[in-house]
C-alpha cells in the first residue's frame, strides 16, 4: 500500500477525492503534429514580394484558406477516419470525429493567449483546471494540469481551447503510487485502432474557461526526492503549515510517472460505462524528460551487472557485456544513436547480431507445467519452478528433467540452499492462485485468505529473483472486479522496480479452442524496454488472421497417434449424457475449461471429455504428463496457463531481449520507426519540373540508411512508442520544413 511519510502531506481522506477511480470521465484526444498556419511566418515567390499568411490570414476566403492548409498538411490528404458530414459528435478544435488531428478552417492555432485576467499563456507552460464542483472548499484538493502543446483558435467564434497532456495528483489515482506531495502522473487515455503514439493521441482539449491558473511543473526520470519542492532553500525555514499551503496551491509539480488506460476502439471508449481492457503504467522515458531530467537507467549498474547475459548456444558460455559499456548505450543521445548507426553500425551490433540465444525461464506457482511447456515451445531453457501442492510438483518434474522443481510455498521461497540470483533469470512467469478474483467465485471457500494473499507475493518475489522481464496471468476478475487489489499489485510491481502493461485476453484470438479470458501483465525492468504484446493469430473470416482453432482441430493428435494405453483417456467410462451435438469442425468449447471441467461436453451430446481431451483442448501436447487421479490431474489441466497461448507472450519477450541485447532497441527509446517519421508524412507536393533537380527528402535518407534488423526491431516494438525527441520533432513543424524547401517549391505552395 502507498505510504506517505512526508512530513508535509495530502489529507488521507479518500471520500474527498472528487475523481473517479475509472478513467471514463476523461477523454484523452490524440494528435498529429500540424503544420499550421500561424508557425509559418512567410512564403514568399521573390525577395520583393512576400505573402505573410499571418498579416493577410482573416482576409483570405474560406475556399482559399482551406486549400492552402490542406496543401500543408502532413502527408497532403487529410486521414481516413475525418467525417466532414458525419452526425456523429466532432472534436472541438478540428470538426472532426477523431481527436485531436490538425487544425483546418476556422480553426487555426497560435502561440500565446491571454486569459481575462490578464494571464498570458504559451505553447509549453502548464497550466491548473478547476476542481469538481462536489469538492468543499475547505479540503485541499486541486483539478488536474494540462501542459499546453497547442493553441487553437476558432476565427468564427473566436473561442480558444487549449489542447495537451492530463496530469493528476498521485494521491487520486488510488493506490497505485506513492502519495507524495505534488507529484504528478502523466494519465493517457489511447485507443488501440488509433495507430498515432500514446503521447499524441492522449491529448485532451479543454476550454480557456477551465484554467485557473498557471503552474510550474517538471517531467523527470529522476528518482524522487530529485526535483521536487525539498530541495528548494525555503522549504527548511518556513513554517510547517503555511510551507505545506504554500507548495500545495504554488509549488513545483513533479512527473515520474506514465499511466496509459486503452481500449480496443474508439467507439468502446466512447461507450457509457465500458472500463479500458489493458494499459500501462511506466517511468518517464529519459527521452520524453524535460532538460532538467537526468538520463538514468532505473538501476545502480551494481544491479544489473551480469543480468544482460543470455546462454549463448554454440558455446554455453555467458555472453558478457560490461555495465561501463551498457550504461554508456543507455546514457547516449536517441539522436547522436540514429545519426551513428546511419553512418556506420556500432561493432558490437555487427558481432552479435545473428546468433542464437537460450535465455532462461522460471515457473512460479507452476502447477502441472503448462506456461513451462510453453516457454519450452518459445525456445526458451527452464532453470527451475515452485508449487506449493505436492502432486503438481510430481507431474512437473518429468516433464522438464532438466529442471529443478521445489515444493515450497511463494511466501518461504527461495530455500536456504538455493540462489534465485544465479544463474539469471531472464523471463519469470507467475501464475497465483486466482479462484478467489474468479467473477464465477460467489461463495467463501476454505482457502479463500491463502489465495488471496498469495497475489501479493509477486513485488516480493521479482525483488528476491530480479528477472529481466516476468509475465504474469490472472483471471480478468481482478481487473474488473477487484480493481482494489489490482492497484495494489500494481504498486507492489512498480516498487520493485519494473514497468508494466496489462490487457484482458481472450485466448481464442491466440489459437486456443474456447473462450477463455485472462489478464496478462508483462514487467520489464526498467532498465529493459517494455515488451510488447503479440498481435492476435486467430480470427473471424475477413480479418486476415487464422481462422479460430476449432474443437475437432485441436483434437487432431488423439486422432492420428492416439495411445495404447493411456489411464487419462478412457472415453468408455464416462457416464452417458443425452446433450443436442454441435459441429467440431466451427465450433468452439461451449465453455471455458476448469478444474472440474465446466460447462463443457463432447460434441457428440454423448458424454463428457476425458481428461487428455481437455488437456489439448487446453493446448498441451499428447506427450504432457500428469499426476493423480482423473479428478486430481483435471484441476492441473483446468488451473494450468494454455501452453499454445504462453507460447505467443513467451516469443514476444525474447524477440524483444534479442533486439536490446544485440543493440537494436534500448530501454528508453525503444522505437525508431515512430521517432523518425515517415518520409510520406512530411513531405510536401510539389509540381515537378525539368529544370529543378529533385531534392533527396532528408529523413527518408537517413531511414533507408539504417540497418534492415533495426528496422524490423522498430517496427515490432511500435505498440507503445516513445515521445518525439526534440530534434525530430523539429523537423516536422512548419519553420523547419520550410527551411528545407527550395524557391521552387515555395513557389509552389503560394500559387
């Protein structure tokens, strides 16, 4: 739980909090960078004649206005998704039903605005919003914060909105982080068929009417206390309540912190009452900090140290990489990287890339070995596992000879004998019990305190192994049901040190023979970017993905190599059911699978599954050993992580270790596709001629340069991109971009 052990600190009262635990009251409309109208100060056709487009902009008609920035605009046409005529509801600042695309008549935007105050406000401040009406004045509460990226104008109405990224007081966000005074998080609200970056599309407008103020606010990487108000002279001489009035309502606001919520379209968000399915929760980037942010890895290099080998398999030998080296990779400008590997690919990447890595897994809680089996099928090495039950642990062991298993419980592990630090981990998989978070759970069980306190031994188990990167699966129940205990997970899982994104996935859409939704949380130390998650397989007709693994598909190794003899699989001793069949071949389970086997039947109507028919309806292989009775082995099945589906998570994490160990990501830049945009993107027509020599489009140069894998490696980890650095993003507005055309092209723009 979140300790606050400042001296000077917010009211612990959390019926005062005016904002509500779901983010559904805050819509976080994305952007494109726009080339408007008031960053360019002229065009000129010759020396002596100039258009100043600011000078002349309300005399231009409508017709000529709208051509002109339709001419300016990224990529020349305007997006798909922009409904002119469309009934549905329209962003304030562009008409448009998506959010925050750029501006085009009557809207145009500015730098400044003064407010009727007198308060003049610029592009890069931050400003504070009113708090919520239900709020009595007498608590020390605020509104959120917004730091301005632009001002839009309307040149109808002349009303001004203000568009930027949300920011809220930790306190307000449950317990997730610590609460300490004034410090902030960045909340982001994306959704998944947006395909612009989670810091552009998270934008939100608001009016001028809403500000209430201006505030001093940083975005660091720095660990706290770094940056805030402690260090500031005054703070120590001042007396306790008025410093603690004083810094609440005007001090310095400090942002480590990144919370993302999304949804799998814009329309669910835009649904009453629908929550976000996934998200995530992150540091700061070193690349998204303010100049005052120092670049830091997240980890003392004493921590890291070996951490980044794999098991290297033409020699077994570890694949040592100094921490000197690694920290000089992670403290190097995102910039000077690009402009390096364009210009010659650093040794190391050259040395290394193409070679195979094993890397090694851990198996918490790990039942009968179905995520095992799946890191197996993922390539990966299993070291070692623990379970508390003893016939777990005997069904484990023969199935991965090669591994340690220990009957122990989460809390007492690891044993007095046994290093969890060596060798090192690079994927942990923990699977708690979930029966408690079950939304199917609607009565006490005796085991009910265990279960639930075992979910919170995952910050202490990731603080006692220290893997690289660790997933975890849970019933979706927890996130819908408990969000109480999710936040405490999550705040457990940050503590330790990682970032993280979660999802509900229906395993279907990963090859799996039956609705079965889970929530998946992958970590990442923060000194290793955050993985991915896979993109769906399977899928209905018209998709372009596989068509969803049906019941007789998976039942396809019993059919062509059954046993001879296998005590799991005696169809004949079922009792007979008299249930209506159902096609196998297009069909899935009718249920989810379970301990007890649920709601399910064989497609026959005649009887119910064995316990080897739900084992590869579960996605084990026919080789799979268990342990028990049938009953005994039917919880293992039915409580076990689907191997084809924790194969999918599994793949993705390695791809996404391989691309950082061989140099092609780093932790805080992960992505180079989405830093650099597209040449189609900034480029503006232009008319050709004979006699003009065609000009090579800079950053279409310096992308077709870098190597083909880093390319790849980008594009694989564009889920959740990083910030535009200051120098790209330069090149997109629309001074920069002038710069670099030519007078004929200039001359082109103005006819």
């Amino acid at each position: 739980m979140p300790s606050d052990d400042d001296a000077i600190s917010i009211s612990d009262d959390e019926d005062a909090i005016y904002i509500s635990d779901d983010e559904d009251g805050f819509q976080s409309p994305p952007n494109l960078d726009p080339l408007s109208i008031h960053d360019t100060i002229t065009l000129s056709d010759d020396e002596d004649n100039e258009l100043g487009y600011e000078s002349d902009l309300e005399e231009l008609t409508k017709e000529c206005y709208n051509d002109r920035i339709a001419r300016a605009k990224i990529g020349e046409s305007l997006p798909a998704v922009i409904g002119q005529h469309s009934s549905t509801p329209r962003s304030a600042s562009t008409g448009s039903q998506a959010r925050n695309l750029p501006p085009w008549y009557p809207f145009v935007e500015c730098f400044t605005h003064r407010l009727d105050n007198g308060v003049e406000l610029r592009v890069g401040e931050t400003v504070e919003l009113k708090r919520g009406g239900q709020v009595p004045s007498s608590q020390q509460h605020s509104g959120d914060f917004i730091r301005i990226k632009h001002i839009i104008r309307n040149l109808e109405t002349d009303q001004v909105t203000l568009r930027g990224q949300r920011f809220r007081r930790a306190k307000y966000l449950g317990q997730i982080f610590d609460w300490k005074l004034n410090e902030v998080v960045m909340v982001l609200n994306v959704d998944e068929d947006d395909p612009r970056p989670a810091l552009v599309q998270g934008m939100e407008d608001i009016q001028t009417s809403e500000v209430v103020g201006k505030r001093d606010l940083i975005v660091t990487n720095e660990e706290y206390p770094r940056l805030s108000f402690r260090e500031d002279p005054q703070s120590k001489t001042e007396r306790a309540v008025d410093l603690k009035e004083r810094i609440f309502n005007h001090g310095k606001l400090v942002c480590r912190w990144v919370e993302i919520s999304s949804w799998r379209t814009r329309a669910t968000r835009q649904t009453r009452g629908q929550k976000a399915y996934g998200g995530i929760v992150r540091r700061v980037y070193y690349t998204e900090a303010d100049r005052t942010g120092k670049r830091v890895s997240g980890r003392s290099d004493a921590s890291v140290g070996s951490h980044f080998n794999p098991i290297h398999l033409e020699n077994q030998d570890v694949q040592a990489m100094s921490s000197s080296s690694r920290k000089r990779a992670l403290h190097r400008s995102p910039l000077v990287e690009l402009l390096d590997q364009a210009e010659s690919p650093p040794k190391r990447h050259r040395a290394t890339f193409g070679r195979k890595y094993k890397y090694l897994f851990a198996d918490g809680f790990h039942g009968a070995g179905g995520a095992s089996r799946g890191a197996r099928m993922a390539g990966l090495h299993i070291a070692w596992g623990f379970d508390k039950e003893p016939l777990p642990c005997e069904a484990y062991r023969p199935n991965f000879p090669n591994a340690k298993s220990f009957q122990i419980g989460a809390a007492d592990f690891p044993p007095p004998s046994f290093n969890p630090l060596c060798p090192c981990i690079g994927i942990l998989h923990l699977s708690p019990p979930c029966c408690f978070f079950s939304p199917a759970h609607t009565t006490a069980g005796p085991n009910d305190q265990d279960n639930h306190d075992a979910l919170f031994t995952v910050g202490p188990l990731l603080r006692k192994c220290n893997p690289r990167i660790a997933t975890l699966e849970q019933t979706y129940g927890l996130l819908e049901h408990h969000r109480h205990s999710f936040r405490r997970l999550a705040h457990d899982i940050i503590t330790a040190g990682y970032n993280f994104r979660y999802r509900k996935v229906n395993c279907a859409e990963y090859g799996l023979a039956q609705k079965r939704k889970r929530l998946i949380i992958i970590a990442a130390r923060q000194d290793i970017p955050l993985p991915p998650f896979p993109e769906r397989t399977h899928g209905h007709s018209g998709t372009g993905l596989k068509r969803f693994t049906s019941v007789y598909d998976a039942l396809e190794p019993l059919r062509t190599n059954p046993r001879t003899w296998d005590p799991y699989h005696e169809p004949e001793s079922k009792k007979p059911l008299d249930k209506p069949p159902y096609d196998a071949r297009n069909s899935l389970l009718p249920g989810c699978i379970t301990g007890g086997g649920g709601q399910n039947f064989h497609y026959s109507g005649k009887r119910r599954f064995t316990v080897r028919e739900y084992s590869l309806l579960q996605g084990f292989p026919m080789s799979h050993e268990f342990a028990g009775s049938s009953k005994a082995a039917m919880l293992q099945v039915g409580n076990a992580f689907p191997p084809v589906v924790a194969s999918k998570f599994f793949e993705q994490c390695v791809k996404t270790l391989e691309d950082f160990d061989n140099g092609l990501i780093t932790a805080h830049d992960p992505v180079i596709s989405e830093d650099l945009p597209e040449p189609s993107q900034i480029t503006l027509p232009r008319r050709s001629s004979a006699t003009t020599p065609k000009k090579e489009k800079p950053n279409e140069a310096l992308l077709h340069r870098f190597s083909t894998p880093r390319r790849n490696a980008a594009s694989r980890h564009a889920i959740e991109p990083a910030s535009l650095t200051r120098s790209v993003r330069a090149v997109t507005n629309a001074r920069a971009l002038r710069q670099q055309l030519t007078e004929r092209e200039i001359i082109d723009l103005t006819d």
